[in-house]
C-alpha cells in the first residue's frame, strides 16, 4: 500500500455529504479502475458510508473507513470548531498525514475551519512565510493556476514571492511537460503602475537570477488571464478573491441572459435542436465543476478544498486534482523551488 | 444658448478620429432633432471636421468648431502632455468649461493625460479629497455605478466615503425616480472581512445618521455585482480596476468560446439562422459599447472619457451619457451630498 496515492476523504463535508462524496469517490474508481495505485481513507460516520460504498459499487480493495462521531458545520467559527472538532471527520482526514499512511486531504466543509486547522495540525514549511490558497482557472491554452484566493487579505513583496514559487510548483506538478509562466496581476502592464508592494515584488522577481524555476512574465492585466500567455497568476489574497467572484458573476451572469434569449422564441428554442452538440461541448468547456478544488500551499502537506456547493462530479474533480497534485510530486516541488531563493532572502 | 446643454468635444482623440467623434455627434442630433436643447462646443482641426459634419448632415444650429493646433498622441505622458497640450483639442475642450460656456467635456484620447490636465484646469471641488473615475456596468435590473476605476491606487476610509457620496449622486442624476443604493465592494458579506481600511468605511457608512442621501447595503461580493441589489459600487482604484478588468476579460473568453462553439459544424451554423433574433438579443443587451464612458467626478466640472477604440456608437452612448448627466443635474447633487457630511467629517 506504501506505493500507492492515498487520499484522505471528509465524508461529511458539504452540501448533500456523505452521498456526494462517496458518489464522486465511486466515480474515481470507476474511471481509473485500471490503475490500481490509489487509495482511499474515508473519514465519517461509519455506518452510512459503508452502506453508500456498497451502493456505488466501491470495491473493498480501495478504501479504508475511519468512524468518526463529529461533522464541523458550516455555522462554525474556527475557534469554537478547534474546541469540537477534535473527533470530526475533518480534523481527522487532516490529522491522519500525520499519524497515518494520507498524503492529501480533501474535504467540501466550512473553509474557515478547514484552513485553520490544516495550519495547526500540519503546520507551515519553515522557508513560506504565509500559506496560500491556489485555484485553477480556464484558459484558450488549458488551465491557469491563480493564487492567493483569499488567505492572505495583506502580503508583502516576499508574501507574492513565496506564492509564485509555490504556483509554479502546483503548475508544474499537474503539467510537468510545461513551463510555468508567473505574471503577477495588476492594473497596467508598465513597470510604474500599481502598489508599492507589487512594484518591489516585480524588481525582486526580475532582477534575481535566482528565480529561475519559472519564467516571469511581468505584470499581467486581469483582461489577460484567460488568454495564457502567463500561466501561474500571483496576488495578495485580497485581490485575488475579487477577481475570482467576479469572474463567477460575469460568467453567471453572460450564461444566465444566453439562456433567457434561447428560451425567448419558439423558433430560437427549436434552433437549439440543431445546435445542441455544439452548445453542450460549449457548457462542457466553462463547466466550473472541471475547475473545482482550491489547493491550500505552504504546509507540510497539501489540503485541498471542494466547492461545497458542488455535486458528485464535481467532488470527482477534486478527488481527481489530488491524484494529479501527489502524482506529480508537489511537495518536493515546492521544497525545491522554496529552499535555494529563501537561503539568500532577506 | 444657455438654457441647453451645452457638451465640449475633443473630436481628435481616440482610434478613427475624427471621423468616428463627428459621426457620433450625428447619430446623438439624428435621435434628438426634435428636443433642440443641446449644443457642442466641437474642438480639433477644422478644416477636417466641418467637411465631416457636412458629410454627416449636422446642421449648424447644433454647433461651433474650435480650430485646434495640436492633439495630444496615446503615447504621450502627462508631463510632456502639460507643456504641449495647450494649443490641443484636449486641453482647449476642458478649457471651454472654464472660459467659455460648456457643461461638460468629452474625450477619447489618452486617459492619463486627459486626467491631469482636467484636476489642473477644473480643480478639485473643496470638500472632496480625491476625484474618482466612476463607470457603468450592467446588472439584472439596469445599469451599476462603479467607482473608483482606476484614479486612485491607495485610498483611505475617507476617500471611500466621498466616493459612496459622489456615486450616488450620479446614480441619481442618470435615474431620478430611483434609490441610489451603495454597496462597498469586499470579499465577503461578513463584519469582520476585509481591509481595515473597508472595515472603518463600512463602520463611518453604517453609523452615521448623516449619510442619508442614499440606502447603505454593507458589504457586496463581486460576484453579486450584476444581481443589482445595489447600484453603486465602491471600491478603490486598485480593487475597482482589477474588477472591471476581469469582468472584460471574462466576458469575451465566454462569447468567444460561444461564438466558436457556433461555428463548428454545419448543423450548428445553420441553427443560428433559427436563433439569429435571440442572439442578436443577446449580443445586444452585453454590447459593451451601451456602457461606454467613464466620468471622473470630484473635480468642478464633469468630464467624460471615451474608450479609445470604440467607434461611432460608442462614442454616440458617451455623448448620451454627457446629456443624461448635465439634464441630471448631476453638480449640484453632488454639492449636496457632500456638503454636510464634510462639515462634520474629520
């Protein structure tokens, strides 16, 4: 079992939990049954999760069941879940990279308390100043990563160093074919605009011969992000939250009124008929449960966060992100992109 | 002459000047010929553009050409700009507010300098601390006010109130029968997210009873932008760019997946005969140029830029915009929203 991919499961975690977890774990396995180099540790109420496993068909071979008798809420506050949580499935899938065989935790509940107690539990590596949370974003050339999406409201020039270190270490783990290309995001392409913090970051970035695990692209506009000219987009976690919501309500927004004219007529109805294939590989392509799944960076070991909202395949994505994350060696990745720049850093 | 509106045109600024400015103009006199209470004060090269107005059927009542040496180039920074920018159809279209008897003055030129030069020649009003570029952006239920786009890289919580007050007041000179209803833009619904900066602006809006020219809604995520629960959205100039930026960028990977999607099969193109009114629908009610125009208010004269590449429509929606403005009384809102907040304001 020590040469597999194990993935640590909250069962409880998210809208519709167990069902859709287990659901999306079934999923998995039904897809990559060939493979035979994962493994489950699935944390939560015993009972049901067996008899749903039993349901879809989970071979036995691929799981490992760890009752637990607490779900954290998503009403929680991080402090009082600390309190309680020390029986929950959460606390649990985390805790078992640590007394346990788990490589990765992925759990759809309350991402306060998720972030918190990944921090206590499995702690910062000694050279990231501040963890990160990491999440990917479509492109005409694939997917983008896009990091900090809200765990850091303030960052220094070094916190915006460490996340591009630590984004290309994601980018070239799922894409190890690839170069990762940092552009960090700002309102101009010109060296002179944007913050004092942002303007140190880019000399820090460009001047240093040292950053030489990815390619640095300079200021990227957010008009630009899909284009994938840069591929791993850096922000403080503030402005990378605002773009990523209002990505999601321009998106929701563009589809909504797509659908209200297409339902408007009889004839525009019928047109769909003919350009159903089309419109579906359309919906296919934008499908935000394809991109489901914010990677939290910079602890001892990787979590990853699912929509909570999300259904069974969209908890198939993230189930299927961290397979790729462990596949493609993360951890060693962003030792090695951390360590030789932070010997020299001041 | 003085009971119209009396709008300055900086007819040499932008891609396709002048021809795209002058027949903008004709479009607005085409829509309005019967209202006759408009008037444009038309500044750049004269010989070029009264061939245009002719070529376009603007009757002289409607006009007076001011003969302009220079004009002031995309690549051109402020500082230079100042020194050469006198004898330009830019400087000499703010200039007309001051010296002769425009309302308001309109530009597509360089966005940089049109900023500078118009804080130098109108000057910013007293009680406001820094002026605020202020956009339109389409919701659910109409048209958004968005401020600050981009003048303002670093605000305080006082900048962010005086925005709230300046943004209302346009909300209600473009739509007089309604509430303007701010939101403060952040990255979560909850008291304690954000900023200390948007956390003291939340507290000043929230508590004091004098602000009572338009509703507070708290906090708004962007993703909740387009819903139009609130109307005018206040961020600053970093954050409000950032937004604005991946709401383009978004919305044209969407329609260009879309667009693509349409074309790839027979079946598909032929289904578009069917939906060809729809998606005329559709594609119209997103057409960006129906949002075109970004107002920097604060200063003693409204001024308008244009986007530089927009083309005759466009520039015809800025024109509008200028009207609806004046005919909103927008100045004097402004005074009155500003007036006795600031008296009491430290």
């Amino acid at each position: 079992m020590s040469d597999k991919i194990v993935i640590a499961i909250d069962a409880m975690g998210g809208e519709n939990s167990p069902e859709k977890n287990i659901e999306g774990i079934s999923l998995f396995v039904k897809k990559n049954i060939n493979l035979k180099d994962f493994f489950f540790n699935i944390f939560g109420k015993e009972e049901i999760i067996s008899k749903l496993l039993i349901k879809h068909g989970v071979p036995k071979e691929f799981y490992k069941i760890f009752n637990t008798l607490n779900t954290v809420s998503d009403e929680e506050t991080p402090l009082s879940a600390i309190k309680n949580s020390k029986n929950s499935s959460m606390w649990n899938s985390i805790n078992s990279q640590v007394v346990d065989n788990s490589h990765i935790s992925l759990s759809a509940g309350n991402t306060g308390v998720l972030l918190v107690i990944s921090r206590m539990i499995l702690k910062t590596i000694e050279e990231v100043r501040k963890p990160a949370l990491a999440g990917l974003w479509p492109s005409k050339r694939g997917v983008n990563v896009v990091l900090d999406l809200g765990a850091n409201i303030e960052c220094d020039e070094n916190n915006l160093i460490d996340f591009s270190e630590m984004g290309s270490a994601l980018y070239k783990a799922l894409h190890p074919e690839e170069t990762a290309k940092v552009g960090l995001l700002n309102i101009g392409k010109e060296e002179i605009k944007g913050t004092e913090i942002i303007k140190k970051a880019h000399a820090k970035l460009k001047d240093d011969e040292k950053y030489k695990d990815f390619d640095f692209n300079g200021y990227i506009e957010p008009n630009k992000i899909m284009d994938g000219d840069s591929n791993v987009i850096v922000a403080d976690g503030f402005t990378g939250n605002i773009a990523l919501k209002t990505a999601e309500g321009t998106a929701k927004f563009i589809t909504d009124s797509l659908k209200e004219s297409l339902n408007e007529s009889f004839l525009s109805k019928f047109s769909i008929l003919f350009s159903y294939i089309s419109l579906k590989k359309f919906k296919n392509k934008l499908d935000p449960r394809k991109y489901n799944g914010a990677i939290f960076l910079g602890l001892k070991g990787p979590v990853v966060k699912s929509h909570g909202a999300t259904d069974s395949t969209g908890f198939y994505y993230s189930i299927d992100l961290c397979y790729r994350i462990i596949k493609g060696d993360l951890m060693n990745k962003i030792k090695k992109n951390i360590k030789p720049v932070n010997a020299n850093k001041n």
